[in-house]
C-alpha cells in the first residue's frame, strides 16, 4: 500500500477521483433526503434548503468531472504526484467549502466564495498545465 508522500501520480489521480466521487454520492444522498424529509418529490417545493441542497450537488456534479479528466491526463502525462495532489487536493476542498457554504443562511457565504475560488483555481492550474504540457514546455 503506498503512502500519500510515495505514491504514483496514477494512485494520486485515483485517490482524489475516489473521494470525489465520494463527495458526489454524500451531496446526492443529502438531497434525496432533504426531498424525502420534505416530501418534494421534483424540484425544489420552493424550499430554500432543498434548493441549496440540489444546486451543491449540481455544482458539484458539473465541475468535477472536468477535474478528474485533468487529474487522469497529468497522470497519463507522468506529472509528478504533488502536482496531481494540489490539483485534486484545491478542487476537493473548493467542492466541500462550496456545498457547506451554500448551507448557509447568510449569502453570499465565506465558504462559497473560497470553495468557487479554489475550484477555479484547481480548473485554471490544471487547464495551463495541460496546455503548456502539450507544446513541450514542461
């Protein structure tokens, strides 16, 4: 079994893609049972905590796969592990800070901002690399 520190940069991309998924299935189940505890059964009823439930799931269902291709292609591409972890590690902790900040009654809220801040960042950094990686200058 490989350490955080000793592992491939394949094993790094798994590790953030599994618990990105992770993430995933734990924002579904929230909604599902906010849906149920509200008997809303499509659409949000008007409810403002059902809609901050299904939109942190929406949000996060629409920026981390563009992420984990990102995570896969600089470990197809042999970047070094570290360089995998700050990715998925910013995008991770962007997507956990957006959802808990969006649960909040105060909008806009710390966490949202931070969490769309590291997401942009983990998207941008990632994005540069891959391009910079494809005319040879890394």
């Amino acid at each position: 079994m490989a350490t955080f520190d000793a592992m491939t940069a394949l094993q790094a991309a798994a590790l953030w893609s599994g618990l990105s998924i992770l993430l995933l299935v734990v924002l579904s189940f929230r909604t599902i049972f906010t849906r149920k505890r509200l008997k809303v059964s499509f659409g949000d009823g008007g409810d403002p905590q059902l809609t901050a439930a299904s939109r942190a799931f929406g949000n996060a269902a629409e920026y981390i796969p563009p992420c984990l291709a990102i995570l896969i292609l600089m470990a197809l591409l042999d970047f070094q592990p570290v360089w995998i972890h700050a990715v998925g590690g910013a995008m991770l902790l962007g997507r956990i800070l957006h959802a808990w900040g969006l649960s909040q009654t105060k909008q806009p809220s710390f966490g949202r901002m931070a969490g769309m801040i590291l997401t942009q960042a983990a998207l941008i950094g990632g994005a540069g690399t891959l391009i910079a990686c494809a005319f040879g200058c890394i």
